[in-house]
C-alpha cells in the first residue's frame, strides 16, 4: 500500500459524525475514519516530506467535524510519536490494528499526577490521576506521561482495556467540545510500556512538529464559518459585510500562509528545533479564529447559531479547541528568541 494518502471525498464522507452517540460507546466516526484510512494507505508522518498533505487531511476533518478532528489527530500523532520513539514491542500488533484507537494524555495540571514504577516482576505500572483524557470512553489504548521515582518524566504506552483502569465521570462540564468528553482517567497499578528515554517526548523534534499540526485542525475548523460568510455576503453584499468579509479574507489567507511556509520547513529540516516556527504558527491560526468568530457573528447574525445545529456546536467548540494554546506566554517565547537573535541572522528579511 502506499505510504501516504490524499485526502479523497470518502475521507470527508467518514468524517461526518453520527448523530445521537450514545454515552459509553466512544465516538463511532473516529473508527470509522481510521479504518477508511488503512484502506487507503497511511497518513504522512510530520517532517516525512509530506506534511502539508497530513495538515490538509486534519483540516479536511476539521471542515467536518471538531470532535472528530481532536480525537483523530490524538491518534494520528499518538503513531507519529510511537514510529519516532519506537514502539515497545508487546504492542506492536496493537499499534498495526486499524480497529486500536490511540490517545495521548499528557496534560500536567498539579493536582493531577500519574507515577510510574516498577514492580516486583520488573513490569512497570503506573498508579495516579490523569486529567484532560480525551475520548477516554473510545480509546484502547493510550500514550500516557508520568514521573519516575527519581522525579524525571516519561511516557508510557498502557492498554485501557485492563482492570488497573478506570475512566470515571469527573473533570469535563463544557459545552464546548463537549462531545470529546475529556474526563479524568484513574490508574491503580495498570501495566504500562516505556517510549522512549526519561524526557525523550518533549525533547525530540517531533514534539513541535505535532504542536503545529494542532493549527492546522484550528484552520480547518475555520474554514465552514468563512465560507458561510461568504455565501451570505454574495446575497447581501453591502459595504460593511465586504469589510467583514475582507477581514477574515486577510486573515485566513495570512495563516494559509503560514501553515504552508511550516510544513515545507519541517520537511526541508526535519531535525532542526521547530519550537519558534510551531509557536508564530500556532498564535496566527488562533488570532485568525478570533477574527473569523467575531466578523462571521455580525455578518451571519443570530440565525446560524440558533437555528443550524451544526454552526452553532462549531461556534461553541472553537474557542475550547484553541484554549490548547497557551497564548501571551506563546507569544513571550517567541519575543525572546528573536530577542536574542544573533545580529545579522534576521528573521524578517525577504
């Protein structure tokens, strides 16, 4: 099969979600989505070459259905980082399966904490709370981080199916993205796996690779909000509605631009720290969605967000999906690199 995809019209047609999902079951579309993409190939790894085309497939998704994109990139980057940092080898015919659903719950609040050991038969079990679990009623397995006795962090690989598990009801109250249902997970002595080496997930360039494939879902999540607006202006298209219009136009277009500049650095330099192009990526994409919700409120008016269930769930989810930025201290990091810039290396040079 090949080793990538392009993201064809049954890829969207999986992508619609299925109206009336019942508690406990996950989210059937995600399945559905994985398994239409094993029939097809495989999703490009970030930095393989074609990473623009894997950012075109998640805002594909996104365009459909934000639920759905925040599950499947968890699972496509939960691969990603598995074939960076290698998969522990009592999982390797979980991580082939297209029916194994992954997650990566890494979130670090202080009053949630995972601990790893290793016990009397030299397993290595992690016992704790971990919060922001998403999908965690859907998923079979998980890529999890955690802390050694020595007090280093790591990440491990931990089958959810086992009695050591326990998803409970806990920590998600949002209207917002309120379908990923991203509660708290307990661990009580679960056998878990090892990835990679103590401080090895944040450390390798994959890290920011992913990061940036978060703005991508953002963008794409934009783009049946834009549209609607200029649907709406082709009908009535007075002056201040064009202004509106011209408003997101800029803005979209801005973050096109800069996803596309993204991907095709992370290809050309695969190994180079992308932290600063992840982060001026990621603060375009989210204050290009600001502009695109508060123009598309005065332009679409109240009908779309009161009467069209499927605008009004995007309305509400976008601006809990983007909250996974961490906005003006973002925004500090990148003003102390450029800060420290060595003189003559200028980053704004055309």
């Amino acid at each position: 099969m090949p080793d990538t995809i392009l993201v064809p019209d049954r890829l969207a047609a999986a992508a619609m979600p299925a109206a009336g999902t019942p508690a406990g079951r996950g989210y059937p579309p995600l399945t559905r989505l994985i398994g239409v993409i094993a029939r097809y190939g495989s999703l490009p790894k970030p930095g393989s070459g074609s990473t623009l085309m894997r950012w075109r497939a998640f805002a594909e998704v996104a365009a459909q259905d934000m639920t759905l994109i925040k599950l499947f990139e968890a699972h496509a980057d939960a691969i990603a980082i598995l074939a960076e940092l290698g998969v522990p080898s009592a999982l390797a015919r979980a991580v082939a399966d297209d029916r194994s659903v992954w997650a990566v719950w890494a979130a670090e609040p202080p009053d949630a904490r995972v601990e790893a050991s290793v016990d009397a038969a030299g397993r290595l079990c992690l016992r704790g709370r971990k919060a922001w679990c998403s999908g965690a009623r859907g998923m079979t397995h998980a890529l999890v981080s955690c802390w050694t006795p020595n007090g280093d962090a790591m990440l491990a690989a931990v089958d959810l199916r086992q009695p050591g598990v326990r998803i409970t009801e806990d920590g998600w109250h949002a209207v917002g993205m309120a379908a990923t249902e991203s509660v708290d997970v307990l661990f009580d002595d679960a056998v878990a796996y090892p990835v990679g080496m103590p401080g090895e997930y944040v450390g390798r360039p994959g890290f920011w690779h992913g990061g940036a494939g978060i703005a991508a879902c953002w963008f794409g999540g934009l783009q049946p909000i834009a549209d609607a607006m200029r649907r709406t202006v082709a009908r009535r298209g007075d002056a201040l509605n064009q202004a509106a219009l011209g408003r997101v136009d800029r803005a979209m277009a801005s973050a096109r631009a800069l996803l596309i500049v993204a991907g095709k650095e992370i290809d050309a330099w695969p190994h180079r720290d992308a932290r600063v192009l992840t982060l001026r990526t990621r603060c375009a994409v989210e204050d290009t969605v600001r502009v695109v919700l508060e123009q598309a409120a005065g332009v679409l008016g109240a009908g779309p967000m009161c009467r069209d269930e499927n605008m009004a769930r995007r309305f509400a989810d976008l601006p809990v999906f983007v909250r996974q930025s961490h906005g003006d201290r973002d925004l500090a990091a990148i003003g102390r690199h450029i800060a420290e810039t060595v003189e003559g290396d200028d980053p704004w040079r055309l």
